[in-house]
C-alpha cells in the first residue's frame, strides 16, 4: 500500500461557465463550475482541474471568482490553466485559493517563465501542460513534437526534450496530451505517455482521449502515468469517479475509495 | 472565546486553510496575522506551509515571529502543516542547508532519486504527490474519528526524519518510512495538507479546534 494514483475531472470553463456540456441528473444548472466541482468532490474526484478557455482578457477576472468559491467549498486540490502567461497571473490564482497553476503556450513561447515561476511559487504548484501530436510515420522511431493553438501550429520542439527540460526549469508535474486522441475516445496515446514519464522525474497527468473506463486503467498501467485526466467521460454522466474508482481499482491499481 | 491564528509570513495562498478552519470552526474566530502580538493572544495557531524552507524561515525571522512561534508551542495548540512542520525541526536539507527553529528533534531530507515502486518496475516520482495513507503510529485527540491508514494529500520533496521515537504520532511510506505527523506537548505538525484532503483532512482540522492540552 502507498500512494495512490489520481483520477482528475477536467472542466474547461468560458467566462464563468462550463462549456462542453456537463449533465448531472440532480443539478439543476449544469454548467455553473462551482456546483459541477462540488459533486466530482462527493463522487470522489482526487484534484480538480479548470481550464479557463475564455477568449476576452475583460472576463478573466471571472475566473478567479470561480477559483475563490469553489475553494471555499471543495477541500481537495485545484489547479487552474488557460490563460497563465505572467507571475502575477499565478498570484491572483494562488491566492483565489488554487494549489498550482498549468503553464501552457507561454511556456513555449518564454521557457525561462517557468523557471521564474518555480522559483517564486515552489515548483509543487508549477504544471507544464504539454499539446504533443505524432510526427514520426509508421516504420519510423516514434517522435512527438509540442504543438500550440488547440494542436494547429508545429513548434518543431520534441515532446519529451521539452519535458525534460521543463523539469529542470523547475516544472513539479507534467499535464501531457496527447492531440491525436484529444476528443477520439480511443484512449490515450499510451507510447507517448510511458515515453514521457519514464523520460521525466516529476509525476506525469496523462490526457486526451479516454472513451472508456478502462482506457483509465492502461494510461496508468502500459502508460505509467501517475494520474489520469478525463472530461467528457464523466460530464454526461456515463460514468461516475466512484465507478472509475472501482473499475481501476479491480485493474490492481491502488486509488483512494 | 476561540481565536485561531494562522501565520503569513508572505508566502501567500491561505485561503484554503482558513475557509477549511471557518467550515469546522465552530463559530471560532479565524485571523490571518504577520503580527506576534496577535500570535500571542491567540487561543490557537496554525503554521502553514509553502514554498522553500529558507523562505520560510528568513520570513518568519524577517516579521519577528519566530519567538512568538516557539512561545505558543509551549503554552497553547499548535499545528504546523507541511513546510511549516519542516521549519520546526532542527535543520534541513533544501536550499543548501537551513538551520530551523528546533522545537523538535530532527533533520529534514531530500528523497533518495533511486526510489522504486515495489515489483521494481518504475522509479518513484519526486515530488511525492497526491493521496497516501497515514498510520496512526500512537493514539493522539488529532486523529479522533480518523480511520487508521486513511489517506490525506501530500506534496513535498522532503520528508522529516525524527531523531525521538516517541514524538512520532504517524508514518507513511514512499520508498522510505517518514514521519508524516509528529507530537510533542501543544504541539502537533503535519506533512499532509489537511486543508486539502478532504473528510479526513477537515476531521483533523476540526479536532485541532477542539483540542485542550492538559
């Protein structure tokens, strides 16, 4: 027995409401983040994470309100990405009450602002998000390369360089997806998970594309991620985080139940 | 009347604790203070802990806390959370080496980068991060209605070692055996967030309010 590996909701959040779709049958309003946060809570969530994909700088503001609430509320970790390009864009988070940060595009675009960040905050609340997509053909030796803009722009960087690059920039997690599976639900990209996080010492959140409960169980098991990230999985109710719970669980996978 | 003061000594983000400490408060008053006077006539105090160990101690110093700190654990409850568990033992490793306050005995180390998972499969990550269980190594008021091995949240590259035995009030593992919850006298310090983890966490919480030292 020790630690164990962690099951995260995802909820991308547009000026203060969640998009996508989330359906609960007992929620009234579904896309108010605060309560969709409270249930995964009682349903066993081990983190929370929000994607702030609101397109005006004027709503940003909106998040952090979201961030203060539900941290009022829910007694587990947050973390909050989107939009994270400053230091005191993670001091206004930290202080609305969330526990790291996620730093994506800003990362790429000026590497040394994760250092910076480590530096300042501690590099427990530093997340470097990772976008990778393939880009080695069939017959030839894998090879992921980061790509910004929702997986529409090559940066020419090689995912798991950049990785190990981040770490040493002070990055305490990686949040690795994988934009070939993101919205396929054909599970993650598990070569690109177990390359990475056996290439990197810090823990590593797999992400993009699980249709299934046990897609869950192989990002963890062939992936050796130490936690899954999933959204639409649990939003439309499919499943509930206990179900994923018990399903990894009878996997041989030690969760907290 | 019950007054819980929680300590900022700049490093910010005390939000979580003092929501979690209002939610199981009982209507106790709950101030966030970088003033010793007001540590002082404080029923209780809570240590927080984030960033690095020399941060902390250098702030605590810098705002004149430090005494007021080491007064309160002889004459009141006080828990100390991650970082700030680290800073009331005697040294630690990060940063170089940082001399800490020793109101208990031990050292704080860095985990070993050779750890690995059980069937030797895959290296452990550093930082320990995420939900590990707590066992209840003595009976302590703190871990009342607490289930033995329940799981609280970590996230910490250091872990303390105790040079006393008997201060030991929980353990867990992660490559090696740590203290993840020490005791002495008013004093009770932990290496989990409490503030983050959950029932158990604001279980502990709650019995610290209700906490009176004989």
């Amino acid at each position: 027995m020790g630690l164990a590996k962690r099951i995260i909701p995802c909820l991308d959040v547009d000026s203060g409401r969640v998009v996508k779709g989330v359906k609960f049958v007992d929620i009234r309003d579904a896309g108010d983040p605060v309560e969709i946060a409270k249930r995964y809570d009682e349903q066993g969530a081990d983190e929370i994470t929000f994607l702030d994909i609101t397109a005006s700088s004027d709503d940003r503001e909106t998040m952090v309100h979201v961030v203060e609430q539900v941290a009022g509320q829910v007694f587990i970790p947050l973390t909050v990405g989107g939009g994270i390009r400053k230091v005191e864009d993670i001091r206004r988070m930290l202080n609305a009450g969330a526990d790291k940060v996620a730093i994506n595009t800003a990362a790429v675009f000026n590497p040394e602002f994760v250092k910076e960040a480590a530096e300042k905050f501690g590099s427990q609340c530093i997340v470097v998000a990772i976008d990778a997509k393939k880009t080695s053909a069939k017959g030839e030796i894998d090879c992921w390369q980061i790509f910004t803009h929702g997986g529409r722009k090559a940066t020419g960087l090689d995912a798991i360089e950049w990785a190990k690059k981040m770490v040493a920039f002070g990055a305490g997690e990686i949040l690795l997806t994988s934009m070939d599976r993101d919205g396929t639900r054909e599970g993650f990209d598990i070569e690109l998970t177990r390359a990475l996080s056996e290439a990197v010492s810090v823990p590593v959140i797999a992400s993009g594309g699980v249709g299934h409960l046990d897609h869950l169980s192989e990002g963890i098991i062939s992936g050796k991620a130490d936690a899954v990230l999933a959204a639409s999985i649990f939003h439309f109710g499919e499943y509930t985080m206990t179900q994923a719970k018990q399903h990894m669980q009878q996997a041989g996978i030690e969760v907290r139940l | 009347m019950n007054t819980i003061a929680i300590i900022d000594y700049g490093m910010g983000n005390l939000h979580s604790v003092a929501k979690a400490l209002e939610l199981v408060g009982d209507n106790a008053k709950i101030i966030i203070t970088n003033q010793a006077r007001e540590i002082k006539k404080a029923s209780r105090v809570l240590f927080p802990g984030v960033g690095a160990i020399r941060d902390c101690i250098e702030g605590l110093n810098r705002l004149a806390l430090s005494e007021a700190l080491k007064e309160a654990a002889q004459e009141k409850p006080v828990l100390a959370v991650c970082v700030g568990m680290q800073a009331v033992m005697n040294s630690s490793e990060e940063n170089n080496g940082v001399d800490c306050l020793g109101i208990l005995p031990g050292q704080v180390k860095l985990f070993p980068v050779d750890m690995y998972t059980p069937d030797n499969e895959s290296r452990l990550k550093i930082p320990h991060m995420g939900w590990n269980q707590v066992q209840h190594v003595k009976d302590h008021f703190l871990w009342k209605g607490i289930a033995q091995n329940s799981r609280f949240y970590f996230v910490h590259s250091y872990y303390v070692e105790s040079e006393d035995e008997s201060i030991v009030a929980g353990s867990t593992e992660y490559g090696v055996k740590f203290s993840s919850a020490l005791t002495k006298d008013n004093l009770f310090a932990v290496q989990f967030h409490p503030e983050k983890s959950q029932h158990a966490g604001l279980a502990l919480l709650k019995n610290f309010v209700n906490w009176s030292v004989e």
